[in-house]
C-alpha cells in the first residue's frame, strides 16, 4: 500500500524481506528476497535505493545500521526502531519523558516477576520483552500463586510486568513528522479489538474532545521526542475520567490507519511518502469512516463471497495478496465512508457479514 500510494507522486519502490512473493514484493520495482540477518544481502539493496523505511517494527536494529553507514537515509530512524520494538525500551522512553503510562516493572527471572507483583499488584499483564503483537507474548495475572505458570508461559523471557487497565475506549492516534519537524494527524481513532486483533475501527473517535485532544498532544510530544520522520501510531486506553494511557507505539503505518486510503486528503501511505522523501506533508481532513479486517477465517468455508461487497455503494475492497489464509492472519480489509461514524461502522460491518452468507 505503501508503494501504491508513492508511485503517483513519481518515486518508485523497492522491497526487501525473507518473504518471496510477498504483498510488497508483487508491486515493487525490485524485490530482494534474503534473511534480515544476511548482511551482504543487506548491503547490496541499501545501495540501490535513496532512502530506507521499514514495514513493522520486528526489523532487526542492524538492517537500519547498515544503511545508516552506507549513507543511505534511514525514516523514522534506527533509534526509534530500537526503542520502540522492545517493550522495556519503549516503557522507559515514555517514563523518562512524563508520557501517561501504566505503572510498570521490568522481569528478568521468576523472583523478578514474584518482586514486580508485589509492587504493581494484581490483576496485572505479563508481557515479553521482544516481538510481541496482537496479544502474543502476553499472559494476564490474577493472583501472585499464577507467577510460576506466567513465567513458563512465556518462554521465561525478559519481560515487563504492567498494571491491568481498566478502560472505557481503545484509541490509536496515527500522526506523521517531516523532516522540517512539522507535525501533522488524523485525529483519535476508535478501535475495537477481538481475541487481542484488531477487528474493526472508526473515524473519527466516538469520545469527548478534551480526551481526543489529550491523545493528540500526547503523540505530538512522542513523535518530537524520538525525533520520528514519518508515520508513527500511538495506541492510548480512555479511562472513565477521561484520561489517557499510552499501551504501545508502532513507528510505521498502522491497521487503524488503512481507512484513510479512502476517507482522507491524503492517506497514511501517501503521507509516509511524503515524510521519508522529504517532502511537505498532506492534508488530513477524514470524512467520517469505519473500517473491519478481514481474517483468514473468513476462508474456513471456500472463498468469500467477493460480489456481495463489490455490488455495495461506498464499501471499498482491499486484499493484500497472501497467499494463504489462516486464522487469526489479516488477510485484507473493507472501509465505507458515511455521513457519520455510526452509519460507517454499520455498513462496513454489514458488509463482512454478507461475505459469508
């Protein structure tokens, strides 16, 4: 999607990842196909390209090194890959800079984790260090004898012990920084999240306007202080009094944002062009809009029923070219833009049930 919404502005794409026929790699201008953790491989693509920026932040920190030495532009850069794809890194960040986040503690071994409880209390989550998402790597805590069985099921692995939040809403705040340090956003996006994925998201936020704007000037605070050039989403927790906290930060386009491909002046994607080009950054305006993903379970009963959706006025389709669907894999999403959010959601979700009829 990325390198769909680049190419109308004349820059053309390159991909690099282990994946062979990948979703990037079938609209790429190059695709190289070789491990992260190939060095030279690494070299040889850096040195064909103008500038670097990653899909998901479980790169590992040396591909953005080594571009970084070759003198090749790396957007957002290797530091903010590095703190913000370990969770401890991204907790201490946020602490150190007066960021609302959940009490925390960090956990190298079992009496780490039986010492973080007694000081952060229970219910809490535990939750690896490295590459966790959709709600991998995460084990919830209701009482302290759970400790040992936590621990084991995690892999005892280095993680971080965080408070349960009790929460009104789920909201993300997807904003971009150009290279001149100009901020701009898409507003407070709901998200609904099932099984720990993301399920369906609408715009704008159905919240009060001061809490929007909490979240907004929270994300401004977080792109600044990384120094962040590009595309960063910041995924907050509404509280019942109307306050924030912060749950995690991807430094990339993010599933909350796919609805602005439709919904805004210029999308996510455009705008991550933008920014890691070094060109001014795009209007932001967004219509009303919702969106649902769609997963590979979908599929468990033959293809869905694509024509249902296609026939349906302001529902826009998008599969994403994986090969094969399992469940729990995001396999595409639908977007309806309305003349409210209510109505968007509604349709979008009428929509995702007429796949399967």
């Amino acid at each position: 999607m990325l390198g769909l919404a680049a190419a109308p502005l004349g820059y053309r794409f390159a991909c690099y990842g282990p994946e062979a026929d990948s979703p990037a790699g079938q609209v790429a201008e190059l695709d190289s196909v070789a491990a992260y953790d190939d060095r030279a491989a690494v070299r040889t693509f850096v040195q064909q390209v103008d500038v670097v920026t990653f899909e998901f932040e479980n790169v590992p920190a040396h591909v953005a090194e080594i571009a970084a030495r070759a003198g090749v532009p790396v957007r957002p850069a290797g530091r903010v890959l590095h703190t913000t794809q370990q969770r401890l890194r991204e907790k201490e960040f946020l602490h150190r800079h007066n960021l609302p986040v959940a009490p925390f503690a960090a956990v190298h071994s079992l009496a780490d984790l039986h010492t973080a409880l007694d000081l952060i209390g229970t219910p809490a989550i535990l939750k690896t260090a490295d590459f966790g998402y959709d709600g991998k790597g995460q084990v919830r805590i209701d009482a302290p004898a759970q400790a040992e069985a936590a621990w084991h099921a995690i892999g005892r692995k280095d993680a971080v012990l965080e408070q349960l939040i009790v929460f009104t809403h789920e909201i993300s705040v997807v904003a971009a920084r150009g290279i001149d340090g100009a901020f701009a956003h898409y507003g407070a996006l709901e998200n609904q999240h099932v099984n720990h994925i993301l399920d369906v998201t609408v715009a704008p936020a159905r919240i009060a306007p001061a809490t929007a704007w909490l979240a907004i000037e929270s994300a401004r605070t977080v792109l600044a202080a990384l120094d962040v050039v590009g595309i960063l989403c910041v995924e907050f927790f509404v509280l019942a009094d109307g306050g924030v906290v912060i749950n995690e930060l991807a430094p990339r386009p993010h599933n909350s944002g796919h609805l602005t491909i439709e919904a805004a002046v210029t999308s996510q994607f455009e705008q991550q062009a933008r920014a890691v080009c070094g060109v001014a950054l795009g209007d932001t305006t967004l219509r009303p809009a919702a969106m649902v993903n769609l997963l590979g379970d979908l599929w468990q009963n033959g293809e869905p029923a694509w024509g249902a959706v296609l026939a349906m006025p302001n529902v826009h389709l998008h599969l994403y070219g994986k090969r094969t669907a399992r469940p729990g894999r995001k396999m595409g999403h639908l977007t309806a833009v309305a003349d409210t959010p209510d109505a968007a959601e509604a349709i979008v979700r009428a929509a995702r049930a007429a796949l399967t009829r």
